[in-house]
C-alpha cells in the first residue's frame, strides 16, 4: 500500500479577513442609521446682512478711583 502524508495546515487567514471586513462594515451602517447629530439646513442658519453699528464709547468712571471731591 502507498504511504500517503497528511499533514495539518495552519489556520487559514481569509475567513478571519472576511469576518473582520463584515464587522467594520456592519459598524459604519450602524453609526450611520443611529446618527443623532443634526446637520445644518438653511433653516437653522441665520445670516446677518445688515452692518451692525459700533457700541457708543461712555467713559467709565470708578466710585474708588481716588479723586477727593
């Protein structure tokens, strides 16, 4: 009879590199389906055109400046 060698071969690689694509895959398709960010539309956006006029300059006095009146 004719000796025939079998050996073990190692662990195969390409089903841990499909599972691992599958799994990143069904974490981006969850993370965009449960997405609670809200995006701006141009609704929520407010433009302002108009120049907005400069504060009036007061001068401003301090009751404790010192001045003896």
């Amino acid at each position: 009879m004719a000796d025939i060698n079998v050996e073990r071969r190692g662990p195969r690689i390409w089903p841990w590199i499909i599972g691992l694509i599958i799994l990143v895959l069904l974490i981006w398709i969850i993370t965009v389906v449960v997405d609670t960010r809200e995006e701006p539309t141009s609704e929520t956006i407010e433009v302002i055109t108009e120049p907005v006029a400069p504060a009036a300059e007061t001068p401003v006095t301090r009751p404790d400046s010192g001045q003896q009146e």
